[in-house]
C-alpha cells in the first residue's frame, strides 16, 4: 500500500463508491419511470465496477508482480464494460426512441 499516495488512495476509493452509488441511482430512476432500458444500463455497469476493484486488489498488495495476471483482468474487464455499456447504452436510445 506505499505505492499510491494518501490522496491517489483517496480518488481511488471515492471513485469506487461513486459508481456504486451510480449504479444503484440508475436502478432508482429505473424502476421510477418503469424503464427496463435502465435496468439493463445497471448491470451492463458492473464489470467496470469489478474492474476498479481488481485495480484496488492490486494496489492493496503493493503492485506485487505475482498478482500481475489481475492487471490481465482488470483489462478484460474494462473492455467488457465498456463494451456492455455501449450496448446497454444503444439499448436505452433505441427504447426512448420507441416511447416518442
């Protein structure tokens, strides 16, 4: 845990509970105007959620090289994210457009 300074842990760990708190909004705004678009929008957030707590994981243990196989994760992760999240985001559009 040396190797990340008290204010990077900080932006780390905020940023962490900001998409959580994101995550659990959308679900709010979701369920409140009745939208399964939105749902869909939560979940397709998730693997990026995972990812940013592999990157911790790993800060956590000192950026140790024998854990380098979850920088592999962390990567893949994200990728499917964001991945997940332009569909999810396609999705969204295409079911507003519908409603209009």
């Amino acid at each position: 845990m040396h190797a990340l300074s008290l204010g990077t842990w900080w932006i780390h760990l905020a940023s962490l509970f900001e998409w959580m708190l994101a995550i659990v909004l959308v679900v709010q705004w979701g369920r409140r105007n009745q939208s399964r678009a939105m749902s869909w929008l939560a979940l397709a957030m998730l693997p990026n959620l995972v990812s940013a707590m592999t990157a911790i994981t790993w800060h956590i243990f000192d950026n140790s090289k024998a854990l380098s196989g979850i920088v592999v994760l962390q990567a893949w992760l994200t990728l499917i994210g964001n991945c997940c999240l332009a569909a999810a985001t396609w999705n969204l559009v295409r079911s507003e457009r519908q409603q209009s």
